[in-house]
C-alpha cells in the first residue's frame, strides 16, 4: 500500500506569490538579453549601454546575470513546496535534516536568557 503524498498546508495567496516572485524578474531579464544581443534600447552612442557596444563580452555577463536572477527567483517555490523543507540527501553534513523552523536572528534566539 502507497500512502498518499502529504502537501503542507500553505495558504493559496501565499502559493500565489511565491510563482509569481520569478515571473517579477522576468522582464528585466528579458531587457538585460535584449541588450546583451544588441537590440537597439534608447541609450545614447556615449553611454556604456549602447547597442554599439554589443554583442561583446558584456553581453555574457548580462545574460549571465539575468539567468543567476531568474534562478534565485525560482528558489521562492521552496518556501511553499515539500522539497523546501529539508535538506536534500547530496549534502554532505546537514544530509536529510529539516530546515530550522526560525531564523537564527529572531528574538528568542539573541534575547538574553532568563534567570531562574
């Protein structure tokens, strides 16, 4: 017998947000790749971002740039889906652990301790 798969119980405009948190960065994305393979953008010949300037080695970095956003933007969906909540097996310490359930910077965790 398989058991069913548990899903956490995220509220839906929370679930909402953290597809849509890519899908912000995707326009600039899509301005810096525009850029990078020289389509004209509105800048002046004497500004750095001119299409005069482009394709060259600053277009890698723009695309590269654009693909490290989009890809840390995916990384919101962990916040509300099951693979976001441990460790994965390939690491080699912290390997299956839950996450901690509260930032090391809350109040509970630098407040001094009470006394007895």
């Amino acid at each position: 017998m398989t058991t069913p798969a548990v899903r956490p119980l995220v509220p839906r405009p929370v679930r909402w947000a953290a597809h849509a948190a890519p899908l912000t960065l995707l326009p600039s994305g899509l301005w810096r790749c525009a850029i990078a393979f020289g389509v004209p953008s509105g800048f002046d010949v004497s500004h750095p971002l001119h299409r005069s300037n482009f394709p060259g080695w600053t277009s890698l970095y723009l695309i590269g740039l654009s693909l490290v956003a989009e890809g840390l933007g995916l990384l919101t969906l962990g916040l509300v889906q099951p693979w976001g909540e441990r460790v994965p097996r390939r690491v080699p310490v912290l390997a299956g652990g839950a996450f901690p359930s509260r930032p090391p910077w809350s109040p509970p965790h630098w407040a001094p301790p009470r006394s007895p």
